[in-house]
C-alpha cells in the first residue's frame, strides 16, 4: 500500500499565479478530502469528494479556490490567482466509505508559499 | 453537532515522564474516536484508535480508552521519549457520517 500520494512537496510562486496541487488516493477509497493546516487556524477542512462527486465544497475560502476528481485514482486543487495569504500546508487524505469505523489516511502534504 | 475539544499546549515534559493530553468530545450517534500523531513536515499519522464504548486503544506505548459515560478519549504514555515529540490530534468520525472532526492539536516537546 502505497499511501496518499500528493505533489509536488514544495511549491514557490509569485502572487498572482496559478498554483496546481495534485494527490492519488489509496486504491479502493471512496472519500477524497482536502485540508489546509495553518499556524493560525489549524486544520481546516476545505472540500471532500464521495466517489469522485464532490459533496461539500463550503470550506473553500472563495471562488479563487477549485478542487476537482475526475476519477477514482486522482484529484487536483487548483488556486488562480494565488495570494500571499493562501501560504499554508495542504493536505490530501482519504478514507472507505462510511459505516466502516477506518480511520483518514494523509497524504505528507504540500506546503505553498506565496511570495 | 459533532465536536472535539483537546487540551491546550504546548506541552513540555522530561524524558521518561508520564504522559496525559486530554480529550472530550461531542456526538449526535456512536462515534469511532482516533489520535494522530504529526512529526515536523510529514501529514498526520494515525496513532491509534477505538470504536466501541470501553474499547482500548494503543500503539508504540500509547493507549486511550473510550469513555461514553465522560465522552472521553484522553492519550496516556507511561514513559515519553525524545522521539515522541510531535502534535497530537484527537479526531472522531460518526458510523453513518462522512467527515472526521478534529482537535485543535496538542505540541508535545520532550525533553532529555
């Protein structure tokens, strides 16, 4: 078992530039979920998908924000244009369906830093 | 509604010391409860978990046990290493949910 696979690791851009985040999921999962952790807000939940449908979108913090699966195997976040305060560590975790008492498993994350 | 509430850190202790980080939380059905555990720049790591009332928990000298009558879930070691520096998250996630609610997230510093 592989893991939740993210990438890349590390990302540097400027303000104002489209910023990719990509993550694999562990083969059989229905839950795909993304998270942004901060020193100041910790752990935030920003969208999660159930098989590939995205389910709950409101912790997007506005429209610059766009999370998408188009299939079971990968899933994309996307933030056009980036702002200095969207620097953060995002995470991808996903987890079997409900009614199965499984934990979340993390991916190790992206950190974004905008300049 | 659903909601876990995590002692506040940072927490700074001696090597070998005994280790409490409390944790209670709040459930609308029967929830399963978990902690992660977060190393410096890695994700969260699934520490240990328990799924039913009075079930135990435990891993690497960890334990927590299920309390439904104090819906609680607090994190023991009896002996802490240099190594088990880290941040604690306690989580739970309902049987017919679909999302995870976490703490806040403790800091545990372990000293020699």
């Amino acid at each position: 078992d592989a893991g939740v696979i993210q990438s890349p690791r590390h990302e540097v851009t400027e303000m104002g530039q489209e910023v990719t985040l990509r993550c694999k999921p562990i083969s059989g999962h229905d839950y795909l979920f993304w998270y942004r952790q901060t020193m100041m807000r910790g752990l935030e939940l920003l969208i999660y998908f159930n098989n590939n449908v995205p389910i709950d979108d409101s912790g997007m913090p506005e429209d610059r924000f766009s999370a998408k699966m188009p299939n079971a195997s990968f899933s994309t976040l996307k933030i056009q244009p980036s702002e200095p305060r969207d620097s953060a560590v995002y995470f991808c975790a996903s987890s079997p369906g409900i009614r199965t008492n499984s934990p979340l498993h993390f991916g190790n994350g992206t950190r974004l830093t905008v300049t | 509604g659903n909601s876990v509430t995590q002692m506040e850190g940072p927490v700074t202790l001696s090597e070998e010391a005994f280790l409490t980080i409390n944790c209670t939380y709040t459930a609308t059905g029967y929830p399963s409860l978990f902690w992660y555990v977060q190393y410096p720049g890695e994700g969260l790591q699934l520490l240990l978990k328990a799924t039913k009332a009075d079930d135990k928990g435990s891993n690497k000298g960890f334990e927590a046990t299920y309390r439904k009558e104090t819906t609680s879930f607090h994190l023991e070691k009896g002996s802490v290493q240099v190594s088990d520096s880290a941040v604690y998250f306690c989580a739970l996630r309902e049987y017919t949910g679909n999302q995870f609610y976490f703490g806040t997230g403790t800091s545990l510093t372990v000293i020699p």
